[in-house]
C-alpha cells in the first residue's frame, strides 16, 4: 500500500504528495511465481486475483465475458479467491453456460504462478485503494488490464505499462477486446515493463522513509 503523507504525525506537519511504496520482497516473488506451472492450455487466459465481493467487478466481468464470446472472441478467465459473492457468481455462471471458459479457481495458498503463467491479468474493480497485487504482476512482467479507478492509475501508465478502462460491460469489453486482437499493444506494454521492478526497489524506498524521519525529526 502507498503511503500519501500531507498529515500531522506526532504533531509534526509533514508536506503534501509525498508517496511511499511499500517495500516488496522481489526475489522472494519470484520464486514464488516459480513452484509450478498451471496448465492453461491454448485459449487467452486472464487472471485476477481477489475478494469475490461485488466492488471487486466481477459480476460485470462476468457479463462481458459472455458478450464478448457471443461475438467470437474467444478466451478464458480465472478468478483466484473466495468470498460472499461466490454463489452468486456459480449460479450465474451456470445459467450463461460458461463454465468451462469462466472459473472460480478458489483460495490458493500461492497465487503467482497463475499470474506468471497466464497470458494477461485483470482487475475490474469498482473501486480500489492501491492493490499490491497490481505492483506484484508488474513485477512478474504481466500485461495488465485494469479499471481506472483509486490508487490505480497512479500504478499503471494507460497503454504503456499496462490497459485502463472505465468501470462498465462497455469499458471491459473494449479492454479485453485489445488485448486479444491487438498484439502491438500487448507488445508494447511488455517491452516497457522489462524495466518496471526498478520502481520497486527496496533501497530507494527504504530511503525515502527514512529522508521522511529525518525530515520530521528536524521540524
């Protein structure tokens, strides 16, 4: 989670604008991403990972996904978690016959692989803070589609280091529909994310907290 610091902390007044990333273990992500290797098979597939509760998009997704294969687009989403949205999702999937292209993967103890693994990362979400998953698939060098909403578009560049829509079937489908038939798009959202886990970096974070300190400190 980022850190806005423009308040009073220990009756210290600290400037406003000032952001701070958390620090991210990357190596250890890494790895993570590494222990297995799911079996997607040929279809594009995105991922998402998150609560299943009706902030979190996933009824409109599921909608759109439905349109968007009724107009021959042919793909698969994986949502990876669990929640009090989950029946209701079940049902639903069940009476547009999608189960086969639109699954609810569950609670996974470790959700990376699936992330690394994937062909594309969704987040449609209807709001949002700064979602760490977002900082953790840049790093994994995932191509990211994602509702501009929150802390969002203060992590990803619109059609540079990742794809923002509004928050609607509309917007959704218009974001997936460039992901599977627009490879310069993706291509180029991948070259410039060779270069994502310097923003990152732990030392640089760890400075600008500590710059903050320092800061109040002399106040």
């Amino acid at each position: 989670m980022q850190r806005c610091l423009g308040s009073k902390i220990s009756g210290c007044e600290i400037s406003p604008g000032q952001v701070v990333l958390n620090a991210i273990p990357i190596e250890e992500l890494k790895v993570k991403a590494k222990a297995f290797k799911p079996e997607f098979g040929s279809t594009p597939t995105f991922v998402s990972v998150g609560r299943l509760h009706f902030r979190k998009g996933y009824r409109t997704l599921l909608e759109t996904h439905k349109k968007l294969l009724d107009d021959g687009f042919n793909h698969h989403i994986d949502i990876i978690g669990d929640g009090e949205d989950y029946e209701i999702l079940s049902k639903r999937i069940d009476e547009l016959g999608v189960q086969n292209s639109f699954k609810l993967l569950g609670t996974q103890m470790n959700p990376y692989p699936y992330v690394k693994n994937a062909d594309f990362y969704i987040m449609p979400s209807e709001s949002e803070g700064w979602p760490l998953i977002i900082a953790e698939t840049l790093i994994l060098q995932k191509p990211i589609l994602a509702t501009n909403v929150g802390g969002i578009p203060e992590m990803i560049e619109h059609n540079v280091t990742g794809y923002l829509t509004e928050y609607s079937e509309e917007g959704l489908y218009t974001g997936i529909k460039e992901f599977l038939t627009n490879k310069k798009t993706v291509e180029n959202i991948q070259i410039n994310l060779k270069n994502i886990e310097s923003r990152f970096d732990n030392k640089k974070i760890f400075d600008a907290v500590e710059e903050i300190i320092e800061t109040i400190i002399k106040k």
